[in-house]
C-alpha cells in the first residue's frame, strides 16, 4: 500500500480541516511526522485505520466511540484517504459522522469507498480496506500502520497467534488440509461401515444356491405348460355350452316382456291421439289468442293513462297563467338595474379615493424622515472616507521602512543550514573516534592472545593439528590396554598339554606378564579430558576471534565512510561559507541578525494590526454607501409611490357619471359603505326575484308541452289497438269454423291441459322401437335353440371339470411364479454382492490412504511447519540488518515452539528468549523483522513499493543506536521501501530529507507545518 493524500477534520484535536500529501512527503523514501506529545501525531495514523477498517486502537463501539472521537469544537468528522494497492489501483476511503440539534447526540459513522477509474471516482459494494489490502485490522497493525506502544507485537506474539498471523499474510489457509481430510475420512468410514451392514445381508447369496433352483424351475416349467394346453381345451368347450344355455334362458324372458307390452299397447294409442290434437290446436290457435289476449289488457291501461293525464294538463295551465302575471308586474323594476348598479360602483369609487388620500399622508409623512436620516449618513461617510486615507498612508510608510521578506527568509536559512552542517561535522568527528576506539579495542583481543591479526587462524590451525596428533596418540595407547586387558583373561587358563583358545599350541613355554592396568587406565582418562578442555578453549577462542576479525573489517569500512563523509560535510560547509551575499550582514554575528529579524516581526504584526483596522473601517463605509443607496432608493420610491396615488384619484373622479360627487362631500367612509349596502341589497332583491319567476316559468312551459304531447300520443295509440283486436277477433272466427270448434272456449280447454308433447311423443315412439325390436330378438333366439342338443346334466359336469383344472393350474402357476422372482431376486442380489464387494475394497484403499493423510495434517501440523518455514525465511532476512546493529553480537532464531529466541555471540552463541531483550534492542529486532515482512508482503503482493509506518519507539535508543537505525531506514530508499517515522525526538527531525510537524493550537487544534 502506499498512501497519496489524506485530510482530517474534527477528529480528536484536529479541530479544522488539515490535509497532508504523502505523494511528497514519501519521494524521498523516508520521512518524519514530529510534533510534541499530545499534539495529534499519533491520530493521523489512527484515521488512516479508522478510514479503511471502521476500527480504532483507543476506543471501542460501546464506549460512545462516534461522541469521543469528536472534537469538542467541531460538528463533523470528516477523514479523506487516497492510496495505491499492491497492484497500483487507486482508491479513496471515506469516513464521516456529524453531532446532532443536542450536543451529545451524534449521527452513526457513515464509511464509502471508491475507485479512480475513467477519470472518475466509482463508489464500491464494500467498504471493508483487508479486501483491498489483503490485511485484517490485527495484521494491518503489525505489518502496514504500527500503532505506538504496539511495535514489537509481533516479535513477542505466542507461538499460535503467530502462527495465525502468517496463515493470513501469506494465504496458508490452502495448507490447513487437516479438517477436510477429517471430513473424507469419516465420510470414507460411513460409506465402510454402510457396505458391511449391506454385505451382511448376502451372506447366504453364492452361486450353487441357484444352480439348484435354476434345475427346480425348468422342470416346473415343463409340467406348467402342459396343463395350461389341456385347460384351454376344457374352456372352450364350456364357452360353447354357457352361450347355448344363455340362448335358452333369453327366449323365455324376452316371451314374458311381449305379454307385458301387448297389455300396454291400447294406452299407447290413445296419448298418440291425445297429443296430434294438442300440437294442432297449438298450431294454428295459441299465437292469435295470446295476442288478442294482451292487446286487450293493454287497452285498458291506455284508457286509464289518457284521463291522468288530462287532469295534470288543466292543472299546469293554471299555474302558468299565474307566473305570467307576477313576471308582468316585476320587469320595470328588473330594467332599471343597469342604473342602480352604476351608481354603486360610483360610490366605490368615492370610498377608494378617500383611501388612496391617507395612504398619500402616510409616505409625505415617510419622506420627511428619510431625508433626515439620508443626512445623517452623508456624514458618516464622509468621516470613514477620512479614517482610511489617513491608514492607507500610514501602512505605506511602514511597509516602505521594513526589510526585504525573502532577503530576511534567506539569510535565516543559511544560518540554520550552516548550523546544520556543523552540528553534522561535530557527529561525524565523535563517531570517527569512537569508532577508533572501539577498533583498538578490538585489536587488543589478539594482542592478549599473542596472535598476529592477519595469521591467527593459521596459528590455531597448527594448535588443531597438534592436539589431533595427540589424540590418535591416546586412542593407540587406549586400545593396546584394552588388548592386554583381554588377553589377561586366556593367559590364567593355559595349562600344559591344553591347547591354547588363540593359536591351538599345547606348549606354553613363555607366557605373557600382566601387571595391574587399572593405574594406566585412569592416566588416559585424565590426558583425554585435558585434551578435550583444550579442544574446547580453542573452539571458544576461535569464535571470539571470528567475531573480532569480523568486527575489525566492518570498524575498518565504517571509518572509511566516515572519514569520507566527514570530507564531504565540510567540502559543504566551506561551499556554503562562501555563499554568504549579504554585506549588511556578518556571518559570524547570527545575534545582530536575530535583533533585525525580531523587529521584522514587530513590524509584521504592526502592519498587520493596522490593515485589520483598515479593513474594519472600508467595511463600515461599504455598509455606510448600501444604506444610502437604499435610502435613496426608498424616498424615491415614496415619491414614485405619491404620483401614482394622485394619479389614481384624479382618474377615479373621471370615471364618476352616475351620481353628483359634490353631494357625498359631507360622506365618511362608513357612511358610503352604508349606502352601498342598501343599494345593493335592493339590486340583489329584484335580481333574484326575476330569475325566479323567469325560471318557474320556463319549467311551467316545458312541463305542460309535455304533458300534452303525451297525451295526444296516448290517444292515437289507443285507436291502433281498437283496430288491432278486430282484425284478430275477425281471424279465429274463420279458424273455429275451418276446424270444426263450436267456440273459443273449446279450444281454449285443450290448450289448458298444457301437454308435454315431445316427451309424450318420445314415449310413444319408445313403445313401438320395444315392441318390434322384442318381436325380431325372439325370433332369431327359437331359430338358434331349435337343434343346439342341449342338457342341464352336461353342462354341470364340464363346469366341476373345469374348477378342478383351474385350481391345479392357479397352484402351479403361482409356485412357478414364486421360483421365477424368487430366482430373479438371486441373481440381481449375487451382482449386487460383487458390485458391493468391489466398492468394499476400494473404500479399504482409500482410508489407508486417508489415514496417512490425517496422521500428516491433524492439529495444523502441516500448516506450522509451513509457517515456521516463512518464519525462519523472515529471520535470515531481519538478520542481516540485526547482526549490524548488533555490531554481529545477537542474530534472531525462530524455536520447535515456532517463538523467536537470540543466539547471544558474547556468551559462547547460547540461545535466549527474545523478550529478555533491551528495550532499544527488542526496538532493533522488531524494526528488523518488520522490514523483512515488508519485504515479503511486498514480494507476494508483486509491487513496486512498499510502505509502513512507526509510531515512536527511538527514545529508547542510543546516538550511536539512532545513527545505525538512520542508516538503514535510508538504505531502505534504494530497495523501493518508503517508510514514514512519528516521533517527539528533535535529533531525528534535523536528519530527515522531507517532514512535516503538528503544532497543537489553543484556538485551532492540532495544525500540520510541512518543513
């Protein structure tokens, strides 16, 4: 990640806005945030955490974290952060909250995140910064941004967390195989332990078993399709004797159901006689009956209709005789209205003059006052007009006395430049000789040894020889005891005439002596342990040695630098000497300068002052100059406002033509209002009393037009029925005598009984349909049984015949049925078995297989030692800046534990504890280890640069501590690593390339000066 801009506002002391441009700050490689403590430098890392997690170091959510984090002052948080990824995609994250009407409500934190993208910033689903930078809020702290106080977390973390910490980091969650391995494992065991429960059920399924009932079955068969062929015979023979015997038994009913409709066959006949009538009379009569029928009712009602109607006729024609008359009387009345209506607006317009005339009083009386007023500003004017001549010459002298700015700034900055380089000059000459120091220190080591320093290693060389030498002395020595030792064992058993065990020679003439070897033995003991000690005093020595000619050679390159940089340091400072162009001026007095530069200043404030008065005096005559414009707006606009209301009053007195205006001279308004309402009154009155009776009168007219409409059409609708029912009545007199019908009423009977002739007809026509077909079925059925040899004896001994051979058959079908599944099932299930056993023995090769796994990555085994592997990477990494910090004394080793310990080289290269560290040490170690993290996050991620910040932790180092930590922080710049340094030590702040400072203000809250 590396950071382009950021600005805070509201946040903890930064009360107003302040932004920082880290695109700046970082091209040198590595920079400094100073300030004093409590002056907010520490916030500034805490919103670039809160910016991209939501989470801060101080608080948490329930502790009002929103309402604390918010400056007493302020009404907002607002925290902007831009920065580049791993992959160089730019993003912006934005965190904000606001206080609400009651100081300690405070609206929820609102954070949004976007992407630079098309020369636009395009907002993200997700606001979550470890899914840009692939860090949780924990490791971002450790790795990215850390915290103060927090900076050796990870050198001190347990084994575990750690161990956690680099599964995240480096994505070694793709090694923790142990629970899925777990999970194939006992899904293996089930599938196991499911085949022997389904094996377990074919225990008796083998091949013999069905060979045998394979035998069974064929036979079976055989004997089955034997009586099957046998059976068919039989029912054929009985089909032909059931469908004679059915013949036999149908003749004699269908002979029963001929009798019963011959005595049905008179009634018949008489509903077919029954029903012709009816459809005739239907025919021809029912229609013209039907409408002679409603004709006459509808007759009758018309009479009726036609006597309402002349009553409501004569009664309407009163009425509108009566509203004529009143309408009479009111219409003179009504044609002098236009008059009276006139006369009113007249008095109107005498009330509206009375009231323009008081409205003219009251802005006569407004102007007055404005030209007072109007006066009283043109003096004021005059008077600031005079105020700022006066200061305007006044700042001008000043400015003219004053000395040059940038002249002033220059030679401030070449004495603070040139204190610099001398202050650099002295450091560099107390390293030199400290250097010396240590490098005569280092020398005397060999004098104390009386070893030469360019051929030591050869002299110890020759000491390892020589004790080599002695020791293959003493195993010799050692190994001829031991012969005799056991050679002493056969000589105490040769006798003569007994063959000896060795050589098989029965003479014995000269034995060999053997003394005591006990004394001997013990000799050797002692010169090996003496022989060892020395061994081990020369390991140690040479260690020591190593160390010191290590040391020498890198005193000896550290004096060469510093011998060169200090040429350096004062090439520059003699270069800057001679840069000095100031002939008012001596170098050499910086106390004459710092005398005119305190005037300076006094001079700054003093102009700064008087402009402040200045400005205050050109804005009173601004606001002086907008009154009188608008005062002189106003009493224009009185004046306007006066000719317009004259204007008026003359033009109402020429619009008044009904009435004598001189008459209402005497009129106040509530008198004229009085008339008016009379008059109106009256006017309302007639208005009213006109329409009225013009409206009753209309709707008298209508109503009786259509009254008498109504009833001339009734009348002539009357007629046309009258002439209707003739002709129909005319009509069935002609049918009665064509049809032989005494009279109306005989027809009219028959088509009362109102007969349903279509089922009436269907009956009869199902009757004669049974009749005929019943005639023909009997028939054929004597045509069939006339020679069919038939008897009842026969046809009962073929039936028991036939459910003895069906019984037999159904027997031996189902037992052939039996066999035939039950053989089916046998071999379906002996595949089954042989399918079961062929998964039952891979699943046996699959869990051996399995087991091996589990046993190689139960517990996060696997994973460990995956991460012990980076972990042992990161110290060889941090070790080749620690070892020179250490000047070569400490080196970090990582333990089983996956803990980091220290091979101390000053006490014989024993292993420790990393927490029994120094302060400045453990400082050392952990800015070594979080710069070889960087490095590999830097490396994974495949970036250009890398970045982080420290917050504090140099006070616990030494000068010479500081300078080695210097040293290496600016080495970092050629490897592509930036690195930004909080801190309250004002020795760091002269040494770093770009910084900036928080200076906390009593007024303004914390504000950031770049350098």
């Amino acid at each position: 990640m590396l950071p382009l801009y950021l600005s805070i506002e509201g946040l903890y002391s930064y009360q107003q806005k302040q932004e920082i441009d880290f695109t700046n700050l970082s091209e040198a490689g590595l920079f400094g945030i100073f300030g004093s403590v409590g002056s907010g430098k520490s916030s500034i890392l805490e919103a670039i955490g809160y910016a991209l997690y939501g989470e801060t170091e101080r608080l948490n959510s329930k502790e009002k974290r929103t309402y604390n984090m918010l400056n007493l002052k302020s009404n907002q948080v607002l925290i902007d952060f831009q920065f580049l990824n791993y992959d160089g995609r730019k993003f912006r994250f934005v965190a904000q909250w606001r206080r609400k009407k009651k100081f300690q409500d405070i609206t929820d934190h609102e954070r949004n995140a976007y992407e630079w993208k098309d020369n636009n910033w395009l907002p993200l689903e997700s606001n979550d910064g470890a899914e840009i930078t692939n860090l949780s809020y924990a490791n971002f702290k450790r790795t990215i941004i850390i915290p103060q106080g927090q900076f050796k977390e990870f050198l001190e973390l347990k084994g575990k967390d750690r161990s956690e910490m680099m599964k995240e980091i480096f994505f070694l969650n793709k090694y923790d195989l142990g629970p899925k391995v777990s999970n194939l494992l006992a899904e293996n065991n089930k599938k196991l332990e499911h085949l022997k429960g389904a094996l377990s059920g074919f225990e008796e399924i083998n091949t013999e078993i069905i060979e045998e009932k394979n035998e069974l079955f064929l036979s079976l068969e055989k004997g089955l399709i034997e009586l099957k062929n046998s059976f068919e015979q039989l029912e054929i023979q009985h089909k032909a004797l059931q469908i004679t015997k059915q013949n036999r038994l149908d003749l004699v009913g269908k002979q029963n159901q001929l009798t019963d409709l011959e005595e049905k066959k008179s009634h018949i006949q008489k509903i077919e006689s029954e029903v012709n009538e009816y459809e005739l009379v239907s025919t021809y009569f029912r229609e013209h009956i039907l409408n002679l029928n409603h004709i006459n009712t509808n007759k009758k009602l018309l009479l009726t209709k036609i006597e309402n109607l002349k009553e409501s006729k004569d009664s309407l024609k009163v009425g509108l005789d009566d509203v004529e008359k009143r309408l009479e009387i009111t219409l003179p009345a009504y044609q002098n209205l236009d008059k009276s209506k006139a006369e009113v607006q007249d008095l109107l317009k005498v009330i509206q003059n009375l009231e323009l005339k008081e409205v003219k009083k009251e802005k006569l009386a407004n102007i007055d006052k404005g030209n007072s007023f109007y006066e009283k500003q043109k003096k004021e004017e005059q008077k600031f007009s005079n105020i700022i001549k006066q200061l305007e010459q006044e700042i001008d002298n000043i400015k003219n006395s004053k000395i040059n700015t940038s002249e002033l700034l220059a030679i401030d900055s070449w004495y603070t430049k040139r204190d610099q380089i001398n202050n650099q000059i002295v450091d560099e000459k107390d390293l030199l000789n400290k250097a010396s120091e240590q490098l005569f220190e280092l020398k005397d080591i060999f004098i104390k040894y009386d070893l030469n320093e360019s051929n030591w290693l050869y002299s110890l060389d020759s000491k390892y020889h020589s004790l080599a030498s002695k020791e293959f002395d003493l195993k010799n020595d050692e190994s001829d005891l031991r012969l005799k030792k056991e050679l002493s064992q056969y000589i105490h058993n040769l006798h003569d005439g007994e063959p000896c065990p060795l050589c098989g020679s029965n003479e014995h003439p000269s034995p060999m002596q053997i003394e005591n070897l006990d004394m001997d033995f013990e000799n050797l003991s002692i010169q090996h342990k003496n022989l060892i000690d020395e061994k081990t005093f020369l390991d140690k020595l040479k260690s020591e040695l190593s160390l010191a000619a290590s040391k020498i050679s890198e005193k000896k390159l550290e004096l060469e630098k510093l011998n060169q940089s200090k040429l350096v340091l004062e090439k520059v400072y003699d270069d800057h000497l001679a840069c000095f162009i100031w002939p008012d001026f001596d170098e050499n007095n910086r106390d004459d300068f710092e005398i005119k530069k305190s005037d300076f200043f006094k001079i700054e404030a003093l102009i700064i002052q008087k402009e402040k008065f200045l400005q205050e005096n050109r804005t009173e005559l601004q606001n002086t100059r907008e009154l009188l414009h608008k005062s002189e707006q106003k009493l224009n606009n009185y004046q306007n406002e006066i000719s317009v209301l004259e204007g008026s009053i003359k033009q109402n007195l020429q619009q008044i033509q009904s009435i004598d205006v001189k008459d209402y001279l005497s009129f106040d308004k509530f008198m004229l209002d009085n008339s008016i309402k009379e008059r109106t009154s009256e006017i309302n009155s007639i208005q009213r009393s006109y329409e009225d009776l013009t409206k009753k009168l209309l709707e008298f007219k209508t109503q009786y037009a259509q009254v008498k409409g109504t009833y001339i059409e009734a009348q002539e609708q009357y007629v046309q029925y009258s002439t209707k029912a003739q002709e129909l009545q005319k009509l069935l007199t002609n049918l009665l005598i064509e049809f032989k019908y005494s009279d109306i009423a005989s027809v009219q009977l028959i088509l009362n009984k109102g007969l349903d002739t279509n089922a009436l007809r269907g009956k009869v026509q199902s009757f004669q349909v049974a009749y005929q077909t019943l005639t023909n079925q009997i028939q054929e059925l004597l045509e069939k049984t006339e020679n069919d040899n038939y008897s009842d004896e026969k046809f009962d001994e073929l039936s028991n015949l036939i459910v003895v051979r069906k019984n037999e058959l159904m027997i031996k079908t189902e037992s052939y049925g039996a066999l035939k599944d039950d053989l089916m099932r046998l071999n379906i299930e002996l595949e089954r078995k042989k399918d079961l056993l062929v998964q039952y023995e891979q699943l046996e090769v699959r869990k051996k297989n399995l087991d091996i796994l589990f046993n190689m990555f139960k517990g996060n085994g696997f994973v460990n030692y995956v991460s012990s592997i980076h972990l042992h990477r990161l110290c060889e990494i941090a070790n080749h800046r620690f070892n020179r910090l250490t000047k070569n004394q400490l080196s970090l080793v990582i333990n089983e534990n996956n803990e980091f310990e220290v091979i101390d080289y000053l006490n014989d290269g024993y292993r420790r504890s990393a927490k029994t560290l120094s302060g400045g040490q453990s400082f050392q170690a952990s800015l070594c280890l979080a710069l070889a993290l960087a490095e590999n996050i830097q490396w994974l991620n495949k970036a250009d640069k890398n970045f982080f910040f420290i917050d504090e932790g140099f006070g616990t180092q030494d000068s010479e501590s500081i300078n080695t930590v210097f040293d290496t922080l600016q080495y970092l710049h050629q490897e592509n690593r930036i690195v930004g340094i909080i801190s309250h030590v004002e020795e760091l702040k002269e040494r770093m390339p770009r910084s900036i400072t928080v200076v906390k203000d009593m007024e303004k809250g914390s504000q950031i000066i770049v350098n």
